[in-house]
C-alpha cells in the first residue's frame, strides 16, 4: 500500500492553503514580514509548491519556516511547530525520502502529545504510510497499532476497523499470517456491526489470502466465498475478480480442478477486461500448476511462454 484506500485526511490538513491567501499575496508580504508572520508565509509558500509537486522547493521553504519558528522558541506554539515538521516530511515524500520523512514525524507526534492535540492518530497513520511506502513494514506497523490504541480508548470505531485492516496488510507482508488473520478478525467483528459491506468484502479476501499462506484451504475458501458474494452484489468487479481467483488457488489445493478451472476462467476474464496485467500474470501462472496437475504438459509451456511474452513487454 504506498496507496492506502482506507487513510482519510481530516479537514484542515496540513497541505492546504488558506483561501484568502494567493501565492503572489504571500510573495508580496514576504519581503516586509518578520518574525512569526514571516513564517506563517513561508509554510504557506511550502503548502503551494507541495502542491504543483516541487518537493526541493517546498523542503527550502518548509525548512526555512521551521529556523525562524526554532529561533522564537518557547513564543511558539507547539502545534505550530509540528505542522512545519509535517510540511518538511511532506516535501521529503515529494523527493522520494520516505523513511527520513516518517522518522521526522516522531518529532511532530511528540509536540503534538506535549500540546494535548486533538488528531495525533492522524499523524500516526501518516507516518505509517509513509513507513509502507518505504518498505519499513515493521516500522509502518507499530504507527498504525499506536492509532488503533488511541481510537480504541476514544471509541472511534470507524477509524479503529481502519487502522487494524492496515496494520493486517502490513503484517502479512512481513509474513505473520496467523498475527494478521488475528487483526483482520478483530477489523471484520468492528465492519458488521457497522454494517459496512464494501469493507467487509475486502476484509474476507485478506481473510482468505492469509488462510492460504497457512494451509488452511477450507477456511480459505469459505473466506473467499463471502468476499465474491458481498463484491457481485455491489458490482464490484475488482473484489469478485480478487475473489474467484483465490477461490480457484483453494480449489486447487483441495483438488478440485474442475471448480478451479471455472474460477480461474471468470478472474482471467474480469482481470483481462480490467487490463490488470500484474493480475492477469498472476492467473496465467495458476493456470500453469493447474495443467500440469492435469498432466496437460504442452498446455503448460504454452501458459509458460504467454507469460515470459508479458513479462518481457512489461518489462
């Protein structure tokens, strides 16, 4: 997930412009501002050029605010501070220096902790997406368990169910898969009370997923199952497609190759017509086990040899 679908920013994000505020404005008062105006500009300046994606520009401006704002000192309020650390890791993002920007963020979560801020979680999911996007899994993880603490203690269920889906997905990337069937439980037990079907959905194809990286075929299929019916009653191409195939794998494991065979065919499809080749690669190769336990070997070089096709065009 350097994309995760479920992290909504809350109204007043860092990154947005004052509306009576034009660059040109700022640029105007730049020159006969000082002080804490001078930084207030400057973090409006840094706000601008995140948004027509200069990172490097927004990172000077951003940091240059965060000098002014240091020399004050005590003058300044600590939200203020850390709204400057979230603009200097957001630049950071721009440039591609996930990691360092999460880390930095430590420094904003303390002041807004030491400030009684209202959204620390918010910052906490921040960080943790930006982990994700680096890679740092374990770190990302830790992030996003601290917001779940917090919106367990608030009941602030919605975001709860949020944060334990991404602290599932992190945690079946780093290959802890009875871990993340217990966070994708405890996210699903949150998504009915809700009633929250589309979530639901996706939750069972995780399910799913985890179950068959244990072995768990039968579970794995009964997951797979609900997230297919859930997904064609909403029309969800995506989750109905996510759904067939890994119902196909369970099927395969199971050793029922006819009903692998005919999943495998409505996923191919639906991938196909979507042009989700990463997908649809990802099917061919199923389709490759399924031949040769079929012992349908010429079948199975001619799987082989689409997918080197795709690979090799895709790079």
């Amino acid at each position: 997930m350097a994309k995760y679908m479920f992290i909504h920013a809350r109204e007043g994000g860092a990154i947005e412009e004052d509306e009576d505020q034009s660059t040109e404005s700022m640029w105007d008062r730049y020159p006969r501002s000082e002080g804490e105006e001078r930084a207030q500009i400057l973090s409006g300046l840094a706000r601008d050029a995140l948004r027509r994606h200069f990172g490097q520009e927004a990172l000077t401006l951003a940091q240059e605010a965060q000098a002014i704002y240091e020399a004050l000192g005590a003058a300044i309020p600590g939200v203020e501070m850390a709204e400057t650390i979230f603009l200097i890791g957001s630049a950071l993002v721009e440039l591609h220096r996930e990691k360092e920007a999460a880390e930095l963020l430590n420094q904003a979560i303390a002041l807004q902790r030491d400030c009684s801020y209202q959204f620390v979680e918010d910052t906490l999911r921040t960080q943790g997406v930006w982990y994700g996007a680096a890679g740092e899994y374990e770190l990302g993880l830790k992030s996003f368990l601290e917001a779940a603490q917090s919106d367990d203690i608030n009941g602030d269920y919605e975001f709860l169910a949020m944060d334990l889906y991404v602290a599932g997905e992190f945690t079946f990337k780093l290959g802890r898969y009875k871990e993340a069937v217990d966070l994708f439980t405890q996210c699903r037990q949150i998504l009915v009370k809700r009633e929250d079907l589309p979530l639901i959905s996706r939750t069972d194809w995780n399910l799913a997923e985890c179950y068959m990286k244990l072995g768990l075929n039968e579970s794995a299929l009964s997951s797979a199952e609900q997230c297919y019916s859930i997904a064609s009653l909403r029309k969800d191409d995506q989750y109905m497609c996510k759904g067939s195939f890994t119902k196909a794998k369970a099927h395969m494991a199971l050793g029922d190759f006819d009903s692998a065979a005919n999943e495998l065919f409505e996923a191919d499809c639906m991938a196909s017509s979507a042009s989700d080749w990463e997908l649809t690669l990802e099917i061919q190769k199923e389709y490759q086990v399924l031949h040769l336990n079929l012992n349908q070997f010429e079948a199975a070089q001619k799987t082989e040899a689409r997918i080197a096709t795709i690979r090799e065009i895709l790079g």
